[in-house]
C-alpha cells in the first residue's frame, strides 16, 4: 500500500485495507481524539481532513487514500489552537463534548472554503454533524466570531491541512 | 505570584503558578498522551482538609468531585460550591474524580456518587459548601495558632489567610499540611448568599479546552497495553436467548482471537482492533430464540395499554375529593386520550466499557452516570467481592439517563473480559446502541375533565397506562409493589394547578422491552399529556392558554412567577404574521419551569420552531452560563424527540437502526433560545431545584400546542413526524 500522510507523517498501515481510516486512526495510531458515533456516516462525529476536504472517516477505507494528507484534530493547527478551537473554549461551545472534534474540523473545513459563512451557509456545512447535547448556537456563534476575526484581521488563515 | 518548585503531583500537567486566567484551567491536559492514566489518579499523598479539599504546597487546590460530568458542568460547579466556602483562589482549583472503590472503603465518605434525576448540585449542595466552610476553618485555626492571635482576628481569601491588625499572611499551601491534622468543625457558619463570590457567577468550565482539542477524556478512548477490542452481537428479539453460534467461519479472521457467548444473550468477536471484531462479528451464523419476544409489536402492546386504561387495577398516586362523582355531576366534560411513544438515548459516545479481569479481582474503565453501582454490579457479576473491584471514572460521551441504573455494558464487558486473560474493549455499534437500549417507556393516558355550570373546573382525572422501569431497575422504590413515579407531573409536589377533585392513577403493564429512564424521566411524558390537555381545556372554555393556567395557580406563587416571567418575556400574545405560540409549565426536580415557543407551518405542513423562551425557577444559579446551555440542550434533546423520536417493535425487534431512521435534531432545526431566571431562593424551599432535566419537559407540550394555535390539530400521539400538519390541497 502507498504511504498515507497522517498529521504530516508518511505512514504505512498495518492494518487491513478495507479499515476505515476512523479505525485505522483510533486502534492503530492511537489518535482517539476522532471519535466513534454511527459507521455510516450520519453523524460526523469522525470528521477529519483528507486533502484539506471534510470527510467521515468512518466510511473512507484506508486502502483509497494511498498518496493522500490527512489531519485530524490532534493536528489541525500546526502550532498552539486553532481560533476555531480557541472560539470553541471562549464561548464554552462543548457540553459533552464528544461529537466536538468532528464539529471543529468541519467548522474548519467550511472557513477554508467560506471565509464569511451566512447562517444558511453553516446550516449546510454544519447539519451532517450530530450534536445530541444542543451546542448548536454556540457552534454557530463560535463560527461567526472566528470568520469576523479574521475578516478583521484580514490576515488569512490556513488551516494546516490545506497547506 | 510565588513560585512553583516543590510541586509533588504529576497528575496534572500545568502548575496552579502558569496556569493563568481560571479560563485556561485544564485539570485533564495531561492526558492528552496516549496512555493509560486514569482521570483521577492522584496516588501520591496530599493531606486532605475534609475528605473534599486536597492543597499542595503551591497552592494548587485539589477539589474532589464524586458526580459525573456528562456536559452538565459537573466538574465546574461542583467544586465551586466547595470553593465558595473554602475562599481559595479559584485559578489554583483542581478537580478530581473521587475513586469509586475508596468511597466504598472509606464507608461513603463521599456521599452518593448517583448523577441522575438532577441531583448533582441540589443533592450535595449542603455537604459540599460545609466542607469548604469546614476545610477554611481549619486553615484559619492553624494560621491563628501560628501566630497565636485570636482566630476572628484572622480573614480567609484568595487561598491566603491574613491577620488583619498586623497584616501578616500566611499562604494556604504554606499551612496545608498542619491544618490537616486538627479536628474537623462540627459547626461552621456558611455564607449568606449575598456575599457569594463565586456562586451565580459564569466561571468558564474547566473541561472545554479538553474538548476542544480532542483529548483522550472519555471510556471509549481508553488503551491498555495487551488490549484486545470486543463487537458484540446481542439477541435482536428483546427479551429472547442465544441458541447457538457458529464462529468457524470467523475464527481465521484477521486479528481475531476469541469468540465467545455473553451468558445466553449475546455473542462477542475479541480481535486485535476493534473493526477487526466488528467484520468478524457480522459474519458469525447465530440462531437465537426470541422466547417471550415472538410475538411483541408495537400494535400489541399499545392494545395492552389501552385495555390498562380502562382497567381497575390502578395505583393511585394522588386523589382529591371524588373525581368520578364531580364528573358525573359536571355540566361539560371533556375527554382525551394521548400516547408517548419508546424513546432511545443515543448517547453520542455509544455503549462502551473496558475492563481487565484477572487473579479474582477486576479493573473497569467506564463512563458510568453511578459508578458506586457499576463496581457492584461488576462485583455480582464476576461473583468477586466489591472490594476487588476498581473502577476508573472517564467523562462521559453524553448520559441523559441511559448509563445510570441499568449498568447492562458494565456487566457485558465484565462477562467478556472474565473469559480472557486480556483488557478487553467493548464498543456496541450504534445499531446496537438503539436496539439494545433502556427506552423511555410508551405510554398511553386518557385525562378527562369536567366543568361546572358556572365554567369552573371541577373535576380531572388520570389515567396512564405502560411499563414500569421501577420494577426493573430499582424495586426498592416501588409502593406495595406499585411504581407511583408513573404519576410524576400530576403529583402533590409537582402539580401546581388547584382543581377540587382530582385523580392520577397508573395501571402497570409490564413487557420484555428494556425501560429506564430518559432526560426528565416521567415527567417528560406525563408533562406532555398534561400541559397539552390543559390547553384542551382553555380552549374548550374558550380562553387564553396562558390565563387560563393562572387562573389555576392562584394559591402557587411559584410556579406563576414563571409563567408570568415566560409570557412576558416571549411578548405573549403578540406575535408577527405567521408566528403562532404554545405555552407550557413542568415542575420537577424541584424547579419550576415554562416555555413559549414559536413556530410556523407553511402551506405543505412543513412546520418549523423559530424560537423557545424558557423561564427556569432552581432557587439559586450557580453558573448561568452553564445553566443557559443545559436549556439549549434540554430544548434540543426534546425537539429531536418531538419531531422523530419513535422506537417501534416489530416481531419481538426494534424497527430503528442508526440516526437515519432514528433521526437526531440538527443544526439546521435549531431554533434560538432563550433562558430567563426567576430564582426564588429559599422562598419556597430550602432545597436547591436541579436544571438538567427541567428543560426537557414543557418542551413537547409548548410546541403541540403552538401547532394546534397554527393548525387546529391536536397533536395527541408523538412524534410529529407522523401527523400531517395540513391537509394536502
């Protein structure tokens, strides 16, 4: 099998190649911090980056991602917090906080693509991503700030993944 | 700031000295290495000031908290109610979980671990705030003694004690130790709530940034060295038994190592990795024997139910005057019929446990809402004594009622890892998370009412009718074998609403269908029935929703503060073109609680919930940031169940599977909310009232009840999902 570039590290998986990349990442490179919630791809609770996208992990075989970047929560910023996961502790978005990597890394993914998301742009982005505590508003708010901040600052911001 | 150079611990990865802002506190960050670390385990010894507070040499204040944190702040406001008394400086505040089987040997010096029904803050508010009172007194006491000055000479803040006329201090570190040999206070004066400085405030939880950054907090992320992960495949007729299993097409699997029956429920694949187990798992030949299951349906056991509601064998759970006879003698009487349908849980974390069994005794990692009885039931499972038994408390991926009692995973996993020599993993797959879940109960009710000449309401009586999950999951509470929590909501503490005859009786009809209890318990159905039959009655009378239940509640100054302050606050009323409102009120937990919500319904019948106030009465806030997120969550979670949630039976099986057909709320659907606080203090109670629960019930209500003010529907069955808001054109 290619090598797969997990958190920026060339890797080889020893695992099957039918293994889900969620699974692959959990059991086999230790990196829990992409949860388990459904393994159909209905709650986005394994949300991670492939090639910068937003992707359920649960459904992505490890087999199709020869050649290909991904990040995860435990790397999306390179250095310190991402300010989406800086917003994310600044407003107190997480209850139980278990669906909450998947929430960040497709809020993160979305900014990538929209810099200035409307309510109805992160109603679609956001709506594949279950959260059975309702951070719903403070997600949405904690969205809003960090696309205010860095039209403010006019300094953009890369996420890790898609450089 | 003093510096940090005789730190001890290593439990916690950051000093109290560069901790900065109590916003940046992160008592978990440790763990984010992959590791083993169980939350909690502080092994190295600090002298306690009362079995609650732990102070380090630099200050570092180490608060035990005894409760679970499931979302609910448990982490954050359990230690400030200990903090506000014990006046340390909250940036030095570390939390800890107290370990299940040193409550157990130290003969519950910790009180009851149960996070359930509410119960955190109100349950242990009295102990938790004494023990702070109690742990300052000893520090003054020692600081006093030192300086041999009088003690009310002496002033506590800030985690440092000053002798006021001379201006010495004395830090709570440098006199830990020695405080934690004198005698504990019997008495101790706690605060007035005025001079609270910690209490009602939003102090940022200490457990976000953990979740923000995807540390390893939770049971499910747990690893162990020699870990092997178990699928597992229970019997899909509730209630049914594993026949017989052939594994040998599974055994040569990759990574597969054992495969093996769970009593005579279920059958588990033990593999290297857990997808490993999961393929092996749905490639296994089972026979199972559905036994009772057979012939169960949900059209079944609604005809039970309905059958119960006109049966004599009710339990009574509250009776006023003579009902029937007013009823008979009433000029107008109205009747209706509701039904609540099995609800699941789905907890985003689905069911999971680990747990090593060896040499006679147990380790289990587990994310318990009672982890005093997940080390019991592990203990009676493995036939080991409790004392052998360890359990390590991880946050939980959500509770809401489904990992409290029931406790079925931790001894699934107990009975899976006692058959190996390895730490085992169980993870269900969420399928089986839905089809093997502790479902609210279904539940049918028929109310009927009856005015006077005049219009008075004279008369209400209650019928409902479904399974008990008393009988199942706590006998001891039942009443001569009756479980008159059926009747909660219609009950002497929590009904507010003054009729002159009254009657709430429940007819138990029991079935192999799992029941337990689901956020806001009976009060989630038994509010719905009532506070939409209310709004039957207003409109019968034809009066206002809003003034009618005030004219109920003249003797109730509680419960109408809220409904004034919920009216007020939504403009009740006086809503835009196309915005129509629905009303309701639930007590429990000994809070008060109403809504107004707003909806629309567009001319296909697709209806939408634009905005739900909530006025909550929980005598004191301690956070209310906090307290404002668990109303978002409250309103989120019953939405969801409002619009879709639905558990049905079909041949002894649960029809639903995943978040396709047991769908979830979305961002999408949220609508905004707002909370407003009327706290009354010790007014009316010198209990606290919970907020975790009290959110969820008067949710389902207030939107039926907006929907038949938008619709002229009575929505007299759940989910809404099944109703066809407007006839088709």
């Amino acid at each position: 099998m290619t090598d797969i570039t997990i958190n920026g590290i060339p890797r080889r998986p020893a695992s099957e190649g039918d293994t889900p990349l969620l699974w692959y990442l959990r059991d086999e490179l230790g990196l829990t911090g992409t949860r388990f919630g459904c393994g159909a791809g209905l709650c986005g609770c394994c949300t991670v980056h492939v090639d910068g996208k937003a992707v359920r992990s649960c459904l992505k075989r490890i087999e199709e991602l020869g050649g290909s970047n991904v990040t995860t929560i435990e790397q999306l910023s390179a250095n310190g917090l991402h300010p989406l996961q800086q917003a994310w502790i600044d407003l107190e978005v997480p209850q139980c906080g278990y669906c909450q990597s998947g929430q960040i890394m497709q809020a993160a993914a979305l900014l990538s693509e929209n810099p200035d998301p409307s309510d109805a742009d992160i109603d679609a982005a956001m709506s594949g991503n279950i959260c059975r505590c309702g951070t719903y508003p403070r997600i949405r708010a904690a969205i809003k700030r960090v696309a205010k901040l860095q039209i403010k600052s006019s300094a953009s911001f890369t996420p890790n993944s898609a450089k | 700031m003093h510096t940090n150079t005789t730190r001890r611990t290593f439990t916690f990865g950051i000093s109290a000295a560069t901790a900065g802002l109590a916003a940046s506190a992160h008592p978990l960050s440790s763990l984010a290495a992959p590791g083993n670390a169980p939350i909690g385990a502080n092994k190295e010894f600090t002298p306690e000031i009362t079995a609650w507070v732990k102070i380090e040499p630099d200050d570092t204040t180490i608060i035990m908290v005894a409760r679970s944190e499931m979302g609910q702040g448990n982490f954050t406001t359990l230690p400030m109610l200990v903090a506000e008394e014990l006046d340390c400086d909250w940036r030095f505040v570390r939390p800890q979980y107290v370990e299940p089987n040193e409550n157990l040997s130290r003969g519950n010096a910790w009180g009851d671990m149960t996070t359930a029904a509410s119960i955190s803050i109100r349950g242990s508010q009295s102990y938790l705030r004494k023990a702070g009172a109690q742990a300052r007194y000893m520090l003054i006491a020692e600081a006093a003694e030192r300086w041999q000055v009088p003690r009310d000479e002496c002033v506590a803040r800030d985690s440092v004690v000053t002798h006021a006329p001379t201006r010495r201090t004395l830090r709570y570190g440098e006199i830990a130790e020695a405080a934690a040999n004198r005698p504990i206070p019997a008495d101790v004066r706690l605060k007035h709530p005025d001079e609270w400085r910690l209490i009602g405030q939003s102090i940022p939880r200490v457990d976000v940034r953990d979740k923000a950054v995807g540390s390893p907090i939770y049971a499910i992320d747990v690893r162990l060295p020699d870990m092997l992960f178990a699928s597992v495949w229970a019997c899909p007729f509730l209630g049914g038994r594993l026949r017989s299993f052939d594994a040998s097409q599974v055994i040569g699997m990759p990574g597969v190592r054992h495969v093996v029956a769970v009593e005579d429920t279920a059958v588990a694949v033990l593999a290297d990795s857990w997808w490993q187990a999961k393929k092996a798992r749905d490639a296994l030949l089972i026979i199972w024997d559905p036994v009772a299951g057979k012939g169960l349906s949900t059209q079944t056991l609604r005809d039970t139910y309905r059958r119960g509601l006109d049966a004599d064998d009710a339990a009574i759970g509250r009776r006023i005057g003579d009902s029937s006879k007013a009823l008979s003698q009433a000029a107008l009487v109205v009747r209706a019929d509701y039904e609540a349908p099995y609800l699941a849980h789905t907890t985003m974390e689905p069911q999971t446990c680990t747990a090593h069994v060896r040499d006679g005794s147990a380790e289990v990692w587990a994310p318990t809402q009672d982890a005093d009885r997940t080390l019991l039931n592990v203990s009676k499972t493995l036939g080991i004594p409790a004392s052998k038994v360890i359990v390590h408390k991880h946050h939980l991926g959500g509770g809401f009622g489904r990992r409290g009692l029931a406790q079925d995973w931790a001894r699934m996993a107990a009975n899976i890892a006692r058959q190996v020599e390895r730490p085992v993993k169980m993870i269900w797959t969420r399928e089986e998370d839905i089809q093997h879940d502790y479902y609210r109960p279904m539940v049918l009710a028929r109310q009927s009412a009856g005015f006077d000449a005049a219009g008075n309401l004279i008369a209400w009586k209650v019928r409902v009718c479904g399974p008990s999950m008393l009988v199942g999951l706590s006998p001891d509470r039942l009443t001569n074998g009756q479980d008159l929590e059926m009747c909660n909501a219609f009950q002497n503490d929590d009904m507010a609403y003054r009729v002159p005859n009254f009657e709430v009786g429940y007819v138990m009809r029991n079935s192999s269908v799992p029941v337990g209890f689901w956020r806001g318990v009976n009060h989630s159905q038994n509010g719905y029935f009532r506070e939409c039959f209310i709004d039957e009655l207003a409109h019968v009378r034809d009066q206002d929703p809003y003034l009618f239940r005030r004219n109920l509640l003249s003797e109730a100054p509680r419960s109408l503060a809220v409904l004034d302050e919920v009216a007020k606050r939504a403009n009740w009323g006086r809503t835009a073109k196309g915005i129509f409102q629905g009303i309701a009120l639930v007590e429990c937990y000994n809070s008060v609680t109403a809504q107004v919500v707003d909806i629309s319904v567009d001319d296909t019948g697709q209806l939408t919930v634009h905005r739900v106030v909530c006025a909550i009465d929980a005598c004191y806030i301690v956070n209310p940031n906090i307290v404002e997120a668990q109303m978002q969550g409250a309103v989120a979670y019953a939405l969801g169940a409002v619009l879709y949630g639905e558990i049905t039976l079909q041949d002894g099986k649960v029809q639903q599977s995943n978040f396709h057909d047991y769908r979830a709320l979305r961002m999408n659907e949220m609508p905004q909310v707002e909370t407003y606080f009327v706290s009354s203090g010790d007014k009316y109670s010198k209990d606290w009232g919970g907020v975790g629960e009290p959110g969820t019930p008067p949710l389902a209500p207030a939107v039926c009840n907006a929907v038949f003010a938008a619709t002229r529907k009575r929505i007299r069955s759940l989910p809404l999902a099944n109703h066809q808001l407007r006839s088709p054109q």
